[in-house]
C-alpha cells in the first residue's frame, strides 16, 4: 500500500526511531510500513493517522499497490 508517512515524518524532523517510539512500535515497523513491505493494522494506522492529525485516507492509499 502506498503511503506518505516517510514525508510526513521527514517534515516534522523526526527519526524512523522517534516515531517508532510516539507510535509504541519497533523502529523496524516504520521502515517496513515506509517502504510498503508491511500495512498497518487499522488500530496503528488509526494511530499514525491521530498522530499527525490526518484522516487515514490521505496517508495511505490502498489504490496503488506497493
């Protein structure tokens, strides 16, 4: 699933760490999530999408595999 978490991270600073760490998930989860290896279950993309305050939908889009 394609994604823009990478550059909403990258825009507010912060390492793949850090917001490993807001989200309570393994640095490794974030890149996997990033580069498209893995989607998040809903509960984290529910999570990721609080976090910076988008509606899931304009983090993630499921129309355009990989």
């Amino acid at each position: 699933m394609k994604n823009r978490l990478k550059v909403l991270r990258a825009e507010r600073g912060w390492s793949q760490a850090e917001l490993a760490g807001r989200l309570d998930v393994s640095r490794q989860a974030v890149n996997a999530i990033e580069t498209g290896k893995h989607d998040p279950s809903l509960s984290l993309a529910f999570r990721i999408a609080r976090l910076f305050d988008q509606a899931i939908e304009e983090i993630f889009d499921d129309r355009h595999p990989g």
